[in-house]
C-alpha cells in the first residue's frame, strides 16, 4: 500500500465521496474539495502527490486550476477525471500541463491502476523539491529556507511568495502576476 496523498476536486457531492472511500481503500490520503477555487486554496498546506481533478466546476474550471497549477511552478501530478470526451478536449487538457485524462464513465480499478503510475512517474524525480539561489535554500519537502545554513522562520505567505519568485527566477513577473499566484487575487 501507499501513504501518498491525493486531492480530489469535484462538484459532485456523491461522486467525490465515493471516489474518496474507494482511494482511501486502495491506501492513499485523501483530501476532497467541491471546487476550483477550494482545490488552489488548500494546495500550499495539502501538498498532494497527485490531484485529481474534474474539468466541469460551476467556479472555476479544472483547465483553469491545471493552468494557475502549473502557472505557479509545481510539478504536481495532475489526472483530469470528466465527462468531457472529445479530442479537442482531451488535447487541451494535456496541453495545459495535465499528465493524464480519463473519461468517465470509468472503473476503479483503471483509476487507481493510473494513479499509481502517475505517482510512480513522478516519484522517480522530483525537481520542485529543492530550490537554490545563491546562499539561499528552500526546501519543499520540509517547507524550511535556509540562508548562509541558517533557518529562517517564514509565514505561510511569505514562503509561497519566496516560493513563487524562486521557481521563477530569472523571470520579470508583473505585480498583478504576483498578487494572482500567491494572495490568488483576481
């Protein structure tokens, strides 16, 4: 079994439920949210090692949430779990940094057969976890920055904003980039 954590997004409340008691079965974590902008908030303090995540949501779409994902620089696993079937769709989808697309309807079975492969994939290199710029150290996995081999003790805040301009080093980012990544203003 595996202690790898998976943060599901979808609107369906009977769904969502059902595909968390099947995960949470088959030895995952599960953290489940109804919404786009719920599955963006939670994602800095869940962590997941894969999100799976519905394309249809009343707020945002999960094209939208796989955009700002990958927007934001994580290399987080993405599996698109929809109804939306067409090709176009499908492109899109993989286009915009998502590492799997499967339609629904589906069996359990295929669902956990891709996510553990998806995780097996990415457990086979994590590039995210370690960041380094000059003296300064930030690592992911811990959530700890050093500078010069000294801790130092940041806000939830303060570490994404630190996060998001080191994955973007290199990079001149607007104020309006910066506010929408790490406040998620609009």
């Amino acid at each position: 079994m595996t202690s790898s954590t998976l943060l599901l997004v979808d609107d369906e409340e009977h769904l969502r439920s059902m595909l968390a008691a099947a995960l949470r079965h088959n030895g995952f974590g599960v953290e489940a949210v109804d919404s786009g902008r719920a599955a963006l908030d939670v994602l800095p303090s869940v962590r997941p090692d894969l999100v799976v995540l519905d394309v249809m949501m009343p707020d945002l779409d999960g094209f939208e949430v796989c955009r700002r994902i990958r927007s934001d620089g994580s290399h987080v696993p993405v599996l698109f779990l929809t109804a939306r079937d067409t090709t176009e769709d499908k492109v899109r989808g993989l286009t915009l940094g998502g590492d799997d697309y499967l339609v629904k309807p589906f069996s359990l079975e295929e669902l956990v057969a891709r996510v553990e492969a998806l995780l097996r994939r990415a457990g086979q290199s994590r590039p995210d976890a370690a960041m380094v710029c000059g003296d300064l150290e930030m690592d992911d996995d811990a959530h700890r920055v050093r500078r010069g081999g000294v801790e130092i003790n940041l806000s939830p805040t303060e570490y994404n904003l630190l996060r998001y301009l080191l994955v973007n080093q290199g990079r001149v980012l607007s104020k309006a980039q910066i506010l929408d990544h790490v406040w998620q203003y609009d």
